[in-house]
C-alpha cells in the first residue's frame, strides 16, 4: 500500500473513531442545526424501548397496587380462618390424647 494511502487511511480511522459515540447529521440544511434544542436532545436519548419499558413498569405497578388492595384483605380473612383450623385441630388432637390415656 502507497504511503499516501496508507495516509488516507489514518485519517479516515481517526475520524471515525473520535465520532464513535456521537450523532452524525448528514443534512445540508439550515433548519437542522434548529433542533438542537435542549427538548429534542433529550427525545433523542429517549427512545422508544425506554418509553416501552416505563410504560410496562407503570402498568404492572398499577397492577400490584390493584391486586394489593383487591387481594390484602382477603388474604387477612384466610389467615384468621387457616388460625382457627389449627386451633380447632390442636383441641381435637387434645380430646383424642385424652381419651386414649383412660
């Protein structure tokens, strides 16, 4: 390779690496250096599998907070039902013991 391409090269490599990273902004048009503004800068770091995601994240936090209130007392009421039935089930294993030993 001529040392004039191999030259050419270089540059070409440094100046790809050195945009690694950043933006490119191939329009030749005036109005494009317009939407730099900060609101269109952050629309760009804002894409769209981000927005999906909190998207789901607040749904599905919806859903806990529904299920919570919708499930919590219930599951309050089963507890003191499943305490009950073992407090029974202790009495009537006490009962048995009892009258096993006359």
């Amino acid at each position: 390779m001529s040392p004039k391409m191999r030259s050419i090269f270089a540059q070409v490599h440094r100046k790809s690496v050195s945009m690694v990273g950043s933006p490119r902004d191939f329009s030749s048009s005036a109005a494009s250096s317009k939407s730099n503004v900060a609101g269109f800068e952050m629309a760009n770091k804002f894409s769209i599998a981000t927005s999906i995601k909190l998207g789901l994240c607040a749904w599905a936090s919806l859903g806990v907070y529904k299920g919570y209130k919708y499930f919590y007392p219930k599951l309050l009421i089963a507890r003191e039902e499943h305490k009950l039935r073992l407090q029974r089930h202790e009495e009537l294993l006490a009962k048995v013991q009892m009258n096993l030993r006359k």
